[in-house]
C-alpha cells in the first residue's frame, strides 16, 4: 500500500460492512466515553482526560486532530469459514455484503504455533508471532491471570503493538473486549488505550462502540465479540447454538456498519478489518493448531476507497495455502490474522509496529 500520509489516521479493521441503511443507534446501559472496565463483576467507571463525559451532548462524529482515515479492527472469536459459507447471504447478510464489497479472503491463517483465544489476539495486536524465542510476543496463556502483562521478548525489549504505535503518533484509541482475560492488554499498554471497556455482555459493547465511534474520535478501535466461541464451547462448534451466535455477530455488525453510514464523516473515514482468532469443530473445540478447521480464519477489510475482489489477487506477494497451514519461513506467506496490526498500521499511514514479524512490509494492497 502506497498511500501514507503523516500521522494518517483511521482504519475500520473488521472485514466486514457495506452499504446497509441508516437507523437510530440501539440505547441501553453503557459507561459511557472513558476507560472503563468492567466484567460480570461490576467496576467504576473512569472517565479520562479529554474524552466525552456521559451525558454529554455531542453533535456528529468527533475527528481527531489530523485523521483521514480511521480503523474500526473487529474480532469475532470463534468464526469459523465454514459456518459463513454454509449460512451464505440470507444466513449472514452482513458479512457476505462485506465479502462481495470489500478486499476479503476465508482463507486467511491463525498463528502457526498454537489456535486459542489470547495468544492469537495477542498476534493481531503485536503483529508477532507467539514463540518468544523466534521474536514472538511470548503470550502462551489463555486465562485472566489478575495483573498479568506480556512479558519482554527474547532481546529484552518491550513488546509494542497497534496502540502503542497509534499513541505514539499523538492519536486515540479504544478496546471493547468480551472476555476478562484481555485485561492483559490494558495492563501490559495503560496509557496507550484511551478507552477500555471489558464486559461480557455482547449487545452492552456493540452499543458502546458504536457510541464511541461517533463521540470518542479514536483513530483506532479494537471490538472483540466473544460470542460464537462461548456457543461453541458451550454447545459444539456448529451446533444450532454456534450457528445462532453467528447470526446474532451478523445482526449486530448490520448495527455498527448502520452507524458508520449514519455519519458522512464515519463514512467518509472509517475502514472495517474484521477477522477472528480461531475457527474450530464439533465438540472438540479448537486446541489442536494442526487442524484445518481450527487454523482457517476469515479477513474482510471494507470502507470508502477500498478495493472489492479476493485479498491474495490483490496482493501479489501473499500466496493463498489452500488447505494448509505453512510456516513463517515461506517467502510467499497467507494473509494472517496477525496481519491485522500493520495493515492497520499502514491504513493510518503509521510504519510496521517495532518489533512485529507478521506484514512488515505492509505489503497488503486494500486501497484502489
């Protein structure tokens, strides 16, 4: 991607949107602008510097200082490509509308080392691998172990990631996340993501966000649902309650996207990356990084001047695995849900996060 101005700004990461009507945003109980964490345990409410208090009234979208574009990065944990295939338009309208509009692949990869929730978020976020004696992020766990952060990497170096690199570019940022265990983020990154919102209720963060996305001008945005992977673990992975949880993904992103095109500036600015952690099958879950169903992720990226079509046609120096699952030392490597980072990176018009290993060269062609 050629297109890199100075402290550039925003790109919607979900993969997933398109044109869709307008709606009022959906109201119900929320913390409101600020950083906020909170669970099934409920925690107060911090409202930070310079962000929008609850309440306040506020006309349009907020643009941050120098943003032209902005990120809205999605992660539907859980999401395997088959379900979406299987569901088709009428299933999941939201996402095939992102496919057909939209620079996208169901071919995409996790992590080669291992295919659970945490490690593999911590790849989207870092742009690393996992192994920390390969230059990886070294996140091994998959708990909310209280007050764990990530730790240095192999030459002692302090992990760095999207946020920091957007942070340190004088922009905002924000992280609504379903599962308690990334509490690992804001503690390993405090003062690079601005807002922060852990809630298990799915509909309570989608709210959030997308109140957030017209009041809160973040140049960037991580939106963890969490709920087909709580369905599969609960029920299987395509049972009638994982393809429920699917549906109901569908319906909500429909709410976001309806949000984006509420708004000419969100319109106008705002690019979508939606991809997921971990597909998985039946009742064996998801653990096993040597199994297909497990391994295959789904990457949309959708938003105005974005190119439509397959991402590996678009991008000559990716190469499709087809049903495999190749190492990092392919000079041709698949399009990874670790690219997430520096291809939101690159939509800022921000260089590789320091330290990454996955899409250095920002070598993703989204844009047309």
């Amino acid at each position: 991607m050629t297109f890199r101005p100075l402290h550039a700004a925003v790109a919607l990461v979900v993969a997933m949107g398109i044109g869709l009507g307008c709606s009022p945003e959906a109201s119900g109980p929320d913390a409101g602008p600020g950083v906020a964490v909170s669970s099934s345990v409920s925690a107060p409410a911090v409202v930070a510097p310079g962000s929008v208090e609850p309440g306040s009234a506020v006309r349009g979208p907020v643009r941050p200082a120098g943003v032209r574009r902005r990120v809205l990065a999605i992660s539907v944990d859980g999401l395997a490509p088959g379900v979406v295939r299987r569901l088709g338009p009428r299933g999941t309208p939201t996402l095939h509308r992102l496919l057909r509009r939209g620079a996208s692949t169901l071919e995409a990869r996790t992590a080669v080392e291992m295919t659970v929730t945490l490690p593999n978020h911590t790849s989207m976020l870092t742009g690393r691998r996992i192994d920390a004696r390969r230059g990886g992020h070294g996140v091994t766990w998959n708990d909310a172990t209280p007050r764990r952060a990530i730790p240095r990497d192999a030459r002692g170096r302090r992990v760095q990631s999207i946020f920091t690199q957007v942070h340190r570019a004088g922009l905002r940022t924000a992280m609504f996340a379903g599962k308690d265990k990334f509490r690992t983020f804001p503690q390993t990154w405090p003062r690079a993501i601005d807002r922060v919102l852990i809630a298990e209720d799915q509909g309570r963060l989608v709210r959030a966000a997308r109140r957030d996305l017209v009041r809160g001008g973040r140049a960037f945005t991580f939106l963890h649902l969490r709920g087909p992977d709580s369905a599969g673990h609960r029920e299987g992975f395509g049972s009638p309650a994982y393809v429920a949880a699917v549906r109901e993904v569908d319906r909500q992103l429909r709410g976001v996207l309806r949000t984006v095109r509420a708004h000419p500036r969100l319109r106008h600015e705002v690019v979508v990356v939606l991809t997921a952690d971990h597909g998985g099958r039946g009742e064996a879950g998801h653990d096993v990084a040597t199994r297909a169903a497990n391994y295959r992720v789904p990457f949309l990226v959708w938003g105005r001047g974005v190119a439509r079509g397959d991402l590996y046609r678009l991008s000559p120096g990716r190469r499709n695995p087809g049903r495999a699952h190749p190492g990092y030392a392919r000079p041709r490597q698949p399009v990874r849900n670790g690219d997430l980072a520096n291809l939101s990176a690159d939509l800022l018009g921000l260089p590789a996060v320091p330290g990454s290993t996955i899409g250095t060269r920002q070598d993703l062609r989204v844009l047309r």
